[in-house]
C-alpha cells in the first residue's frame, strides 16, 4: 500500500496551518508560488518562514495583505469579544519566533500589487464573494484539474455549511471573512500542494477544537462556530472539546480535513517516512501546530490481521416483536458491532427468538445491562471468539451526481470496494437514479482513484 498522509489536528486546523505543514512536508514552493502569482486579485504578497512554537522549529505560511485589503485575523482579533479597534497584535505576534526573514530569501515575496487591473476585487476591504465569483476566480489559476477540482469542494463545503446556518440557498451564500482574498489563498495553496504531494490516503483522526466564543461578522457565537458543526456534522468528522478557551478549528481548515479525508483509523502500526509541521498565527496555552506525517503501514499478515471479539447471545421467548426491534436500536446505539435474531425452539416446543450480540470486550457491560433492562431474559451467555479481518479504510469518492462513501477492503495485493448502503439510498433519493447504477459507478470511482492515486 502507497503511503498515507496523517493530519494530526491535536491542536485544531486552518488553511495556512495546513499548507505550512504541506510545504514542510516536502511539497514544492515554486509550483506553489507560480499557482498563487496567478490568482486575478490584488493587494497580496504571501511570505513563507521558519518561526518556533513553544521551542519547536515549524514552518509558516502567511498571506499579508495592503492597507487597502487588510482582513486580518478575524478569528483572533474578535477572540472572547474583543471589540475591532483592539490593537491586532497577534497576526505575527510574540509566539513567532522567526528565525529567517524568508525561506529562501526575497525572490519568495511575491506581491500582487498595482498595474494588473484584476477585475475581481473591490477598492475596499471585507469584500463579499459568492460561489459565482469564487469559481472565477479558481477558474482563472494555473493549476492542474485535479488541484482546481480540491479548491471547488473545499469551497462548496464552505458553502453548505454557511447556507445550513443562514438558511439560504449556497448561491445565495456570501462569504464575508471566508471570501476574502487571504482566505482564497490559502485554499488554493492547501489544494496545490495536496496535489503536488501525489497523496492517496488522508488520516482524520479528529479535530481538536476549544471553548469559549468568537465574534464575527454576524455577532458573538459559540466555539466552535455553526460552519464548523455544519462541516463536522456532514461529513462524519470526529470532533473533541479541549478544556481551553480559544477557537483552534477554522471553517477553511475543517473544510479541507473534510475534503480530504479518506479514513479516520490509524494503521495499528506504521513507519513514519516524513514529518511536516505547520504554525498557527495564534498565542494559546496549547501551541497552535499542525503536524503531518507522511506514513507507511507497518506489514501484516497476508491474509489480515487477528484480533479477538466477543459474541453474546439468549433465548428469549415472551417478548414481542416492537419490544425486540426496540433493543436492536439500542444495541446498535451504544456501539455493538451486529446484532441479529434468528428463531429456535426451546422447552416444550415453544418458538422463541434467540438473540446474538457481536461486540469489544469493553462494551460487554453496557450490552448487557440493555439487555436485562429491556427484556424478560435472566441469563445471557457470551463467549470470545478469534477473528481475520482484512485492513480496511473509508474512501469518500465523487460520481457524476454526487458523492459515496466507500469501504474498501484489502486481501493482499487485492482491493474489494463496498459502497455504503445509506450514502447510496441518500443520493438515490435526491437524484432519483437506481441504486445499482450509483453503486458501480461508486465502485469505479474509487477503482480509478486507487489506480491514479488522486483525492476525488
């Protein structure tokens, strides 16, 4: 198997932590700097630095912005209700450490400035742009299709999650802080070099975001703010809650950890084959790194790896059919791995159903005490049983309709695809295609990613 990114998101993500770390990572500066000198908008220079994060050397990625287009670090400058006129001392603030004006020297400032007579961009800050304008512009870069197609989905998760918010249509999603031209960059630099790096596999582990609040364009707001639980809640991302106040996961960064992310498992042993580390520009109690890590899955056992599960099971012959439909949910609810009934004969030929709970040693209890509490059973039995289970990861891959998560699954040198039953009966619905037809065309879609090794 080809190597894996991990994104270790232990201290939340951003657009330009993200592509820090991807630089850092060994993606190239100058495919990266030809993509972003042309973007038709101006008013921007991007400067790439090594700088220290609690004594640590990353990497650093920082759009800076004239007088005339200045958006600062909205997230920052706002942090805990601060009003705008706080003096906005954190953009390259104490926590910075730089150690070198420019990582290769001048020649990497690249500034957009007067003379290119762009159309795109207003003569005044917080310009506002919709999906129609975000699509010229991306249309207009000079990058590959693939990398074009990541900066258009990263962007359209934007969009859906700030219309589920605001209740509006996407094309009528503005993007305010998003939109701005800084933010712009940063997508079409996390997409460049995504596609530059040639990665297969993404590894989302979970997000680590913080507390408090964050006033924005539309007031004060919880954290984490409602297009990052849009962001979470459609795309299956895992989401911790540190107990430290701050706002560590940005909309443009979840948004990319969702466009990319392939599996939220770790191999259960592998090689790291390279580090990068991304800097945040913010100064909290947990540095705001990100780590990337390109790894290798350590060798297993051709035919899968051995672990162990337990099966319980009882015969039950005086409950009715809601009350046993009822306890599946429940089982299924408090993580057991299947659940099924299939019927028996017990004492004096009475039919009964006898039900069988496959589950982890760990949930052995809350199964349990489901069962006692739900039905009339008095006795359960289990036993541990050894299992082979093939390597497995979950692929999120694009047909022409939509998009299907799939399961893929490992024998060897052989890959098996299983598209997954409810994001298939999902796109059904809305398209009002078959679901024969959504479920190869899956299955090829993810064929072709495996063989190209593009993020679809």
């Amino acid at each position: 198997m080809s190597n894996i990114l991990y994104l270790e998101c232990n201290s939340g993500i951003s657009g330009d932590m993200t592509v820090a770390a991807l630089l850092d990572l060994g993606a190239s500066e100058e495919v990266l700097m030809k993509a972003l000198d042309s973007i038709p908008a101006d008013g921007f220079s991007v400067e790439v630095t090594r700088v220290k994060k609690a004594g640590i050397d990353c990497c650093d990625f920082a759009v800076l912005l004239d007088a005339e287009h200045e958006n600062h670090d909205h997230d920052m400058e706002y942090l805990h209700g601060y009003p705008h006129e706080h003096p906005h001392e954190h953009y390259h603030g104490e926590e910075h450490e730089h150690i070198h004006e420019h990582h290769h020297g001048e020649e990497h400032e690249h500034h957009h400035g007067e003379g290119q007579g762009h159309s795109h961009e207003h003569p005044h800050g917080h310009v506002h742009r919709g999906m129609k304008e975000i699509r010229e512009i991306i249309a207009a870069v000079k990058m590959t299709d693939h990398a074009r197609e990541l900066a258009l989905r990263i962007f359209e998760i934007i969009a859906e999650a700030e219309a589920k918010a605001h209740a509006v249509p996407v094309e009528q999603v503005h993007f305010h802080e998003v939109g701005a031209i800084d933010s712009i960059v940063d997508v079409v630099a996390a997409a460049v070099c995504l596609d530059d790096l040639h990665i297969e596999n993404v590894v989302v582990p979970k997000l680590c975001e913080g507390t408090g609040t964050v006033r924005c364009q539309h007031g004060v707001l919880p954290v984490p703010v409602p297009a990052v639980t849009n962001i979470v809640e459609k795309n299956g991302l895992n989401l911790e809650i540190m107990d430290v106040q701050g706002e560590f996961v940005t909309p443009t960064g979840a948004a990319i950890a969702a466009a990319v992310k392939t599996s939220d498992v770790l191999p259960k042993a592998f090689r790291i084959v390279r580090t990068g580390i991304g800097a945040g520009k913010r100064t909290y109690e947990r540095p705001s790194i990100l780590r990337a890590m390109l790894i290798e899955p350590a060798k297993t056992e051709e035919k899968g790896d051995k672990d162990c599960i337990y099966r319980m099971e009882t015969n039950i012959d005086d409950c009715s059919g809601e009350v046993l439909g009822y306890v599946m949910d429940l089982l299924f609810e408090a993580g057991a791995r299947d659940v099924h009934y299939h019927p028996v004969y017990m004492k004096k030929n009475r039919p009964a159903w006898q039900l069988n709970v496959i589950c982890d040693e760990a949930d052995i209890a809350r199964m349990e005490e489901i069962i006692f509490r739900e039905t009339t059973t008095i006795g359960i039995r289990r036993v541990k049983m050894e299992r082979t289970v093939l390597s497995r990861e979950s692929r999120d891959v694009k047909v022409g309709s939509g998009r299907v998560q799939v399961k893929v699954c490992h024998y060897g040198s052989e890959s098996k695809f299983y598209p997954e039953y409810e994001s298939v009966k999902e796109l059904c619905r809305t398209t009002g295609r078959s679901y024969r037809d959504i479920y190869q065309e899956a299955v090829a879609a993810c064929r072709l990613t495996m063989e190209t090794g593009r993020i679809m």
